[in-house]
C-alpha cells in the first residue's frame, strides 16, 4: 500500500512536524493531480511498495524528530486495509495521525476516527463539475456523508485546489455554501507541471491575489479560511 515516505515535513499537518507516508491508487482521475505516478496504473506498478512493519520501524526511529504521521496518496481508504494499518501507527508509536482523503469512502473513513487526530478532506469544486473535475469518478453523495462524518471531530480541514476552468471564484462561493460552517477552510493554490492530464500541466494558476479575494468573499460566512500558495 505504501509506496514511498517522506521523513520530515513542516507543512503536511498544521502545527506539528510530522512524516508523510504515500500510499499507491485513486479511484479519482482528477485531471490536475499533481501525483500521476501513484494514480496510473503503468507508472504505479514502477513503483516499489514498503511493508507496513518497514513503515512502522521507520517511524519508531524518527520519533523524537516528527510527532506525528500524514497518510496522504493516492487515496488511502482506495485499500481496506488502510484502516488497521492506521490502528497499528496509533497503537504502537503514540504519533499524532492525520489521513488525507478526498471523501468516496465514508464507511472506511468512519472506521478510521478512533485513530487518527485530523482529517483533511478535498472537496474539489462546486456540485455541478464534480464529474469534470474527478473524471468522473466521484459519488457526490459520498463527499457529502464525509464531510458529515468530518464534522465530528476536533481538527479537521476541508480543501479546495484553485484550478483555472474546474474552480471559479463563483464556484468557491458555491462550496461555502453548500459546506456551511466547517472549522476550517483552505483555499490551495493550482500547480502546473507535473499533472495527471498533460492538458493541464501548461495552464497558468490564478494570480495570488485572486485567491486572498476569494477567501475575503468567504470569510464573510464565518468561516476560517486559509490560503495555501
């Protein structure tokens, strides 16, 4: 499941350092993702996979530099066994665990809240270009029981990838308010280059100040927005 690890990171989870593990597979064909090698299928299979007791071993060793873990893909609930691996991190290194997860698994996702202490959940554009932007891979109805489940725990984000054409400032005011009141809102900024359709990969991001006037629009709703660029 895990295909590559990533020994510290400042960034992957707000306000603590932590490791960032890879998990290979999507079930989302998101034509912006910038992990093609863990989605498709010919470059996935170059990719070597690490045990779980490898994984753990390794993080034993790094506590002390890192409390805490991100699970991020890919998409890890794609694996069933996602959730037992997520136990065995908790259960036998202490680390604080946050799961990235683009919410189609809402059983799995609701299994894994016993063990992990933050969930960031994309929720890639407004309702009507769902299909567009997953390649039409996405239950919307399961974003939703997600974002649901989500609004359980004490730390969590819900994130939004400004992608020129998919995510239009008008699009991000429809996600507010289908959202509601979340605990947290990120706005991240689209990166070009290496993407899973090479259509995208020249496409040229919003400027920043777009995306600080989109968060001001939304903070308006009460909302705490951030913005990644």
């Amino acid at each position: 499941m895990i295909r590559s690890i990533f020994g510290t990171s400042l960034i992957e989870y707000p306000g603590r350092i932590c490791a960032v593990l890879f998990s290979g597979g999507c079930n989302l064909a998101c034509p912006f993702c910038h992990n093609p090698e863990l989605v498709l299928p010919d470059l996935l299979d170059r990719q070597f996979s690490i045990s779980d007791d490898e994984v753990l071993e390794s993080l034993q060793k790094r506590k002390g530099f890192i409390d805490a873990v991100t699970v991020t893909g890919g998409e890890p609930l794609l694996h069933p066994d996602t959730v037992d691996f997520i136990a065995r991190i908790k259960t036998e290194t202490g680390l604080m665990v946050k799961l990235d997860t683009n919410g189609t698994y809402p059983d799995r996702l609701r299994e894994c809240l016993p063990y992990v202490d933050y969930v960031a959940m994309d929720f890639k554009t407004s309702p009507a270009k769902y299909p567009s932007a997953t390649g039409g891979g996405a239950v919307f109805e399961d974003v939703m029981e997600s974002l649901d489940i989500i609004r359980t725990m004490d730390d969590y984000e819900i994130r939004t990838t400004m992608v020129p054409e998919l995510v239009t400032p008008e699009d991000v005011l429809e996600i507010a308010a289908v959202l509601g009141p979340v605990k947290r809102f990120v706005l991240q900024q689209f990166r070009p280059g290496k993407t899973l359709s090479r259509s995208m990969a020249d496409l040229k991001p919003y400027p920043a100040i777009l995306l600080e006037d989109a968060a001001d629009e939304i903070r308006k709703t009460a909302l705490e927005v951030v913005v990644r660029v």
